[in-house]
C-alpha cells in the first residue's frame, strides 16, 4: 500500500537494513536489571506528583479548592493526553527507523527532572502560579509518556525472550518499591511528625514549613534528583537496540515530509494525512490479532485508569475518609502492588500473557464488585452490619473502613499484574521490527480515550444519583474488554511466535 503517515513496516528506505538480534541473559543479569531500575527512577514521578503529594496541593492550594479545582487538575491531564496521544506513535515510528533510543530518552528524562525541580517555586504569590505551574505539569506528564514509548521499545534488548516477562514484571516491581519507600519517608519524615500521633515522631527528618506547604513542594526536587541519580546505570549498561541505519534528523523527515524517493517529490503532511486511513486498515489487515489486542487493551486500561482514579475518590466522598487515611491507603496499594510485577511474570510464564490477563481482569471485576457492596453502615449490600468502631483508632476504626482497606491488596496486586502482562501481551504479538511504532500505538490505547472510565461514571453517577451504580460502569467497561480479549489469537508461547 502506499507510505502511511506513520509506517515503519519495512524498516529503512534507502538501502539500510535492521538487525534485531536475539537478547541474551535473565531478569536478574546486567541488562534487564539496568531496563527495570529506570522504572524505579522514573515510577515515582507519578505516584509523589501526579497522584498522592503535590497533586492535593496543586488542587487544594493553587487552583483554590471545590470542583473548579478538580476541573483544572483534570484539564490538565486531558491535554497533556491528547498531545502524548497524537504524538507518541510518530515517535515511535521515528525511534524505529532511527535505531537510537537513548538519546532522545536523555531529553525526556531531564525536561521531565527539571519541570519536577521546578515545582518547589509553584506558590499561589508566584513565581509559579496556577496557569503556569499547569503549563509545568502538562510539559511533564508528555515526557513521562514518550520516556515510557521508547523504554517499553528497548525490552526486547533486556534479556532472552524467556525471561521478558519476568523482566517486565520486575520493572514494575522495582517502580512500586521504590515508590512506597519514599511515600513512607514522607508520610513519617515530614507530615507527621509534630501532629501528637502516637506513632508520629517529633521533629521532621528535614525542617520544612507546613504553613506554607513545603514538604508537599519538596516533592518536586526530590523526584528530580532521585531521578538524575537512578537512571545512570540504566544508560551505562542497558543496550540501545537495533540500529536503524538513519539519523533521527533524517528519519523524522522521512516520517513528516514523506520519504524520498528518486524521481519523485516528497509528499506534502497533507497528502499523508489523507493516506491516515488507509493505513489504519492496513494495520488491521497485516496485523489483526495485534490491532484487537491494542482495541482491548483500551477499553479495559480506561476502566482501570478509572479505576486507581476514583477508588481513593470514592473512598474520599462516600466513605467519609481523611487525607492521612487515603495516602495510608495508597501506600499499601503500591507496596503490594509490587508484588503484582511478580506476580504478572510468573501468569505470563505459565499462563501465557492472554489467559494471564484474561484472570487478571476477571478478578478485578469480581474485586470491584465486593467493593461497591461496602457502605459506611454495612457490607455485602447490607447483609452485615458494619458502621460501628470496632476499635479505639484514629484511623480506619469501623469494619466498613478496614474491609475497604484490606480490599486494596488484592486490587493493586491484579491491577500491576495486568499492566505487566499487557505489555509483554504485546511483545508477545506484535512483530519485533516494528515494536516501537506498536509502542507508540500502545501508548494512544492508553491516553486517548483516558477519559473515557471517569465519563461513564460520572453519567451513571449523575442519571441514578448512586456512586456506587456509578463505579458500577468500570466493572461494564472490564467486561467488554474481556470479550475483545477473548477473541485475540495468540499462542501461549513466545517460541511459538518467533
């Protein structure tokens, strides 16, 4: 068919071949621990940031509280989205044709370190004001998003073909352990401490003013240099993949302004736009079982983008539970769902990544279910009373609190599980000389339509003025990605494929 907009099918067009070469060594060897610290190095951006620290403090400090609040941190997020969403599959496309990954990985990793610097000046008297500290985030979270397409593209690189998934899993593992290492050293270090708990310390392990909100603000710096630091081994020793024979100058001319081709003149961005199409049919028609899976993989990654989004939300409004409460909640949820990493590797091993993920998300499903059954006066939809304390804390003191609680394990475990196995489900699948555009396409199932999950339950919400029929709609949104999941071939085996 004729050149697509973004194609890297056949690899590089002016007589430059690819060599992908068979990976050697184990999750545990020189490589794949190199590919999996950058997720502990990068991973705690998004959990201090964009979900449990500064993201409060942006909401409830410099956008001024109550939902216009909530509107501008979602709006935010949208953007930042759309942007990543339609630009990630031509950097993947480009990284393919190019070859070299660490270079623009290098960009990315410090435009995203120095906006997380930046944030300790975000103060409503300025410098960083509301608007500008949003123009921050958004310029952050699109880095976080291409960071993730080019280093997902390397794990190929990472190990034997075996061992990907354990390596992937590991990642995962890596990124959540190190992340509730440095929750908890700002839970009990500098937010606690002083507030006359029991368990609270004294004095701050760093003097920082909560009056003016530093520990929250501190967040920015922290991550930038933990940043800085943890992604050295992965450039020292972690391989940059096969080489594509271009420069990236030239391959990202080749992508925008049409490739040369003797004779003729390159296309204008406008000519290819309108071959867009066509190439989107060609996918589907070349690669079917991997364009389904990346279909599934949409809808239920929006139900589980709702889901992570939400449940602290839902948890907030309908169970009545503090700010310390919901960050104790997140913590464990990361803690464990390092285990999910493990857990992800070892279904991939002898599950495959389908059926893997098949059991992934059915248990959310079900987990998602016993949830909604809880109120904060009874459980199993009213069967058990449970709204009285059943012991003298001042913190998840009734059964309906701790049961809630206790749900998070298993949820965050199935729920890193899940996003393990749908990243090496595509590995598994897609066709390695073109890995990097598929990344890029993996990265759009996951950010185009993120609004998707929170739109469902809003509209349930405010139809049937019910939360819990609301949430209800992530479990819908699981189901009907398990059907498109269902009907993806794939053998078990990545022997079988390769």
């Amino acid at each position: 068919m004729s050149t697509p907009i973004v194609s890297a099918g056949a690899g590089p067009q002016t007589g430059e071949t690819s060599s992908y070469v068979a990976a050697e060594g184990g999750p545990f060897g020189i490589k794949g621990l190199a590919w999996a610290i950058f997720e502990g190095a990068r991973n705690p951006y998004y959990n201090l940031i964009v979900i449990y620290i500064f993201a409060p403090y942006f909401a409830s400090v410099l956008a001024g509280g109550g939902a216009e609040a909530l509107s501008l941190s979602g709006l935010t997020i949208t953007i930042a989205g759309i942007v990543t969403a339609l630009t990630a599959p031509f950097l993947g496309v480009i990284a393919d044709k190019a070859g070299q990954r660490k270079p623009p990985l290098v960009f990315f990793i410090g435009l995203l370190a120095l906006c997380s610097f930046a944030l300790w000046w975000a103060r409503p008297e300025g410098p960083l004001t509301m608007w500008p500290t949003m123009a921050v985030l958004a310029i952050a979270y699109c880095c976080y998003g291409y960071s993730e397409v080019l280093h997902n593209a390397m794990l190929p690189s990472a190990g034997r073909p075996g061992a990907l998934p354990f390596i992937s899993g590991l990642g995962l593992a890596t990124g959540n352990l190190l992340s509730v290492g440095i929750l908890f050293f700002f839970l009990f270090g500098l937010l606690l401490p002083g507030s006359g708990l029991p368990f609270a310390a004294d004095d701050q392990l760093i003097a920082l003013d909560r009056e003016t909100n530093e520990p929250q603000r501190f967040a920015g710096p922290f991550v930038a240099v933990w940043m800085i630091l943890l992604v050295i081994p992965f450039f020292m020793f972690m391989p940059d993949g096969a080489p594509g024979g271009l420069t990236w100058k030239r391959a990202a001319s080749d992508v925008f302004l049409g490739e040369s081709v003797e004779g003729n003149k390159r296309q204008s961005i406008f000519q290819r736009a309108g071959v867009f199409w066509d190439y989107l049919k060609g996918l589907f028609k070349e690669h079917p079982q991997t364009m389904r899976f990346l279909i599934a993989r949409t809808i239920y990654a929006d139900a589980m983008s709702a889901l992570l989004t939400l449940g602290a939300v839902f948890a907030s409004t309908f169970l009545g539970w503090s700010g310390v409460e919901i960050l104790f909640f997140g913590i464990t949820g990361v803690l464990f769902g390092a285990i999910g990493g493990f857990v992800g590797g070892f279904l991939d091993r002898h599950l495959g990544p389908k059926m893997a993920l098949v059991w992934e998300i059915s248990i959310l499903v079900v987990l998602l279910l016993a949830q909604l059954s809880i109120t904060p006066d009874s459980l199993l939809f009213g069967l058990i009373p449970s709204g009285e304390p059943v012991w003298n804390s001042p913190f998840f003191d009734t059964l309906s609190d701790i049961t809630y609680f206790l749900f998070v394990i298993p949820t965050a475990i199935a729920v890193v599980a899940s996003i393990s196995s749908s990243r090496y489900m595509l590995v598994h699948i897609a066709p390695r000389e073109r890995i990097g555009e598929f990344f890029g396409l993996y990265a759009i199932a996951g950010t185009v339509t993120v609004w998707m999950g929170p739109g469902i339950v809003s509209l349930l919400t405010w139809l049937t003025g019910n939360q819990r029929i609301g949430m209800g709609g992530i479990g819908f949104m699981f189901l009907i990605g398990l059907i498109v999941l269902w009907k993806v071939q794939a053998p078990k085996h990545a022997d079988e494929t390769r």
